[in-house]
C-alpha cells in the first residue's frame, strides 16, 4: 500500500472485506502476505483502486484454459480482437481476453495519446498539483501483448465487413470488437464557444488546461456549473486552494439526480459550510468575455464577474463514429444483458459488445430497462464481462447483473454508495443521522415481487455500509420493509424525490 496515495476512498473493502478492513477510527488496515483463495479478491481490489495505490507482487499466472473450454475455442477462431477505446473499460476488457487464454492479435485503439490512467483524481489530486499525468497511469498488472494504436480516432464502423475504420481511411479488420470509448464532457449551447475562459474536464487534457488557466489567470473567483459529482468535487478543489467559488446548479438540490433532494441538502450544507456560494434553481442566461474575466448573468437578474467557468455537467456517449453502422446508438450503444451489442431491430450484432459508460444495457438485478453507468467500477467490472461474453458468445455468456458502487468526498466527508440509488421511491435512515452528516440510508421501491432494496448511501460510515451492499436488488414480500441490522438504531424516514 502506497499510504501517500491512499485516500481511504473504502473502495478496497467493498471489493476485498477479508483483507482490507477501515478501522472505527478511520484507519486502512490491510494483510500483506493474502491467502491464496482471497489473491482474486486482493487484485480487483487493486484494480478498482482509483488512486492506484495497491500494488500487488508474486501473482500467479493465470494458467491457460484447457482445450474444449469456450477461451480456447475462441482463441482457435478469432484471429484478432480490437478493443474501441484505449480507457479503463478498453483496458480491464483486454486484461481479461489474456487472463482467459486469448492468444491472438489484441489491438486497442485510443483517441488520446495516452495509455489509460485514472480520471476521478482530474477534478481533484492532479488539478490541486498534488500528483502528475505519469502517476495517474494505471499499473498493468500483466503485461499482456498488445499493439497500442494511441491518438487514433475511430470514424466509422462497417459490421457486415467487420472492420473499423481510422481517422485517415485506414481500415483494421477484426474478429471481435469490444466498444469501450466512453463519454465526451457535455458542453451548454449558449456558452461562447472561442473563449479561454471556459472549461471542461473529461480528459488528462482539459485538466491540465484548467490547471494551466488557474495559474496563468491567478484565478481567484471560480464558477462551477452542475451539481453532480464531476461539479461538486471541482468546488471542494477550488476551494481548497483558497479561491471564491460559486456553484450554479440548475436543478432544486446538489446530487439531486443520484442522491435524491434528503441526501442533496446534506451536500449542500457541507458545501456552504466550506464556503462555496451554492446557488440552487439558478441558470446563466448571459456570458461576456470582458477581456480580464466573465461577466455572468442569471434568471434571477443577478450579476457576478468570474475569472474562470469550469463545466461540470455530464458526459455525452462517444458514438458518433458509430453513425450509420446500424448499431442502436440511443444514449450509448445498446446491449443485452450480456453485453452484446444490439442493431435497431432489437438483434445482436455477431462478435461485438460494449462496456464501461458508452454501454447502454438492462441490469437483471433490478429490471429490464436498459440504463448507463459512469462509474470507475462498472468500467472495470463491465470491461472483464464484456471480454468474457465476447468469447463465450450469446449463446453461453452470462447476463452482467452488478450492484454498482461509487464514491465521492466532500470536504472531507467520504460518500460510498452501493445500487441504484435513484430508482428509489423511500429512503430510510437506518444507522446515524441527518443532522450529524454521519449515517447510512437505504432506498427501496415497490415491486410486483415485493419491496426491493435498491440502493444504500454512507456518509463516513465505510464499515456500516457493509451490511447492505450484498443485499442490493433483494425483495421481500409486502409494500415496505425495514434493511436494518438487528440492533436498534436511530433513523428517519422521508420520501425520496422521483425522477
């Protein structure tokens, strides 16, 4: 464990509880010398470490798949597998066609010039100068044999041909496909599109302009557009480095659409708290570049003069590249519950998936409609499955039903999370409270089944957390239910707002 890394984000003991383990005090505890029957654990762990602050030494090879299983069938028959997207998704999916015995051509394709690194910490480590592009790079636990074909931007895709073709009319044939090239950052229509002035951050690139423009600007008032995680933790950087931010959120609360309203006011008043000027229901009606800074106005008629505007709204799928290939591109690439990919008629396309945000598919642990999830865990989780339907084929391949997990801070205050927490229609406080901003709720909704737990939200409690995350998507018989554990706790309940 690197401990100048780690942030203690919790992530490790959701995904290895046996040998990770976060004290009452805090503290990460780990075991060094992991069993064997726990070594899978332990390397998902580390993988799924957004600080890339778990190294794992003397793993065992992955030994190769005996014949007749579907791996060696597969690698007989496909002679190359090109993965779209050279991200976390593109890269889990590559480890796992080697980890299952893929021996032919791997070839993964990435419109940036850089090999795949972490993006949580854009928004908040590198942006702060607190660690550089070379230490966002995630650790290869294998280095497995590739051809890397880095600033390369996909422009079309010919299923009937089975080809992909590059920026430059270069064609690459492939066998199998795997479509991992994510979200592009959502831009509002209004803003002026020439000014230096206004920023976005999806990629290692627009972090470092953004860090850059602080610097050059000797930034001092910051606006912030969008109350969700990418906006909400641009503010506690910004903050941190002493400048004015304000926040501009269009919608009634902050982390209203993952959270709901109860859980938003909590966020709200941790950011007031902190300092940053949060400003609810309020939209920016007029930019002017004055030439030294922004002069904003808003719905309400208010004025406010800004050095910098930083977006934090949202991703847009990257499919464009996708147009008229016949695949079904609404809101990212559409997929069965195994991950492969789906045309407009509803049919499977033969040999391609898709993975990671870009990826549209129905979670059978809750329902059968078809969702996006952008999250670092999914990507891994997401881009491992998708590989393993790839080569098993929709025949064989099993549906990809996990209970998601996300995490954010918040001036200190650490939020896991596990589900869905927005197809809640209840929330109930079960351990802590509101009022001391340390609790754990549960959401449910009703179902022809019977309640169903759908998602459950700690703030500071890692270790409480625990006890729920296995039970995400479970139901049992009548409208309501309580998720507690046995012992008495202190909660409330409050309804969750729809959307």
């Amino acid at each position: 464990m690197d401990n100048l890394r780690c942030h203690i984000y919790g992530i490790c003991q959701q995904e290895a509880p046996e040998v990770f383990r976060i004290s009452e005090s805090g503290s990460l505890h780990y075991t060094a010398s992991v069993p064997a029957p726990l070594a899978a654990q332990a390397r998902q762990a580390a993988r799924c470490c957004p600080m890339q602050a778990i190294a794992v030494r003397r793993a065992r090879p992955t030994p190769a798949p005996p014949p007749g299983h579907p791996a060696a069938r597969a690698s007989g028959k496909r002679h190359r597998i090109v993965v779209a997207g050279a991200g976390l998704a593109g890269l889990s999916s590559a480890a796992r066609l080697r980890a299952r015995g893929f021996d032919g051509e791997l070839v993964l394709i990435g419109e940036e010039q850089h090999r795949p690194y972490s993006r949580p910490p854009l928004s908040k480590q590198f942006l702060a100068g607190q660690l550089d592009s070379e230490e966002l790079l995630f650790r290869a636990e294998d280095d497995f044999d590739a051809h890397w074909l880095l600033g390369s931007p996909l422009v079309g895709l010919d299923p009937a041909q089975r080809t992909v073709l590059l920026r430059g009319g270069e064609r690459l044939r492939y066998d199998g496909l795997v479509i991992a090239t994510g979200v592009d950052a959502r831009r509002l229509p209004e803003t002026p599109v020439l000014s230096d002035r206004i920023h976005t951050i999806r990629t290692l690139q627009d972090a470092a302009a953004v860090r850059q423009a602080i610097r050059a600007a000797r930034a001092r008032r910051v606006v912030i557009v969008g109350g969700g995680f990418v906006g909400c933790e641009l503010a506690c950087t910004a903050r941190a480095q002493g400048m004015d931010v304000t926040l501009v959120v269009n919608g009634a609360s902050l982390l209203g659409r993952v959270l709901g309203e109860q859980l938003g006011e909590v966020v709200a008043r941790i950011q007031r708290r902190a300092g940053v000027d949060v400003r609810l229901g309020t939209r920016i009606t007029d930019w002017t570049d004055t030439g030294t800074g922004l002069l904003l106005r808003f719905d309400d008629g208010d004025m406010l003069d800004a050095d910098l505007v930083i977006l934090g709204i949202g991703g847009i799928p990257r499919t464009d590249w996708l147009n008229g290939s016949g695949l079904d591109t609404r809101d990212g690439v559409l997929c069965h519950a195994t991950c492969h990919a789906v045309d407009l008629a509803g049919r499977p396309v033969p040999g391609i998936v898709a993975a990671g945000d870009v990826a549209r598919w129905p979670n059978l642990r809750f329902d059968a409609t078809p969702r996006r999830v952008e999250h670092l865990i999914n990507a891994v989780e997401m881009g491992q499955h998708a590989a393993d339907s790839l080569l098993d084929g929709p025949s064989r391949a099993q549906a990809f039903t996990p209970a998601p997990r996300f995490w954010s801070e918040q001036h200190g205050t650490r939020l896991q999370a596990a589900g869905v927490p927005a197809l809640g229609e209840q929330v109930e406080i079960v351990e802590g409270s509101l009022h001391s901003e340390r609790f754990v709720a549960t959401y449910q909704r009703s179902t022809p089944r019977g309640a169903q737990l759908v998602a459950a939200v700690a703030f500071d409690m890692p270790r409480e957390l625990m006890h729920y995350r296995d039970r995400i998507g479970l139901t049992r018989p009548g409208p309501q239910l309580s998720w507690q554990p046995r012992r008495a706790r202190t909660h409330s309940a409050a309804r969750h707002g729809r959307r």
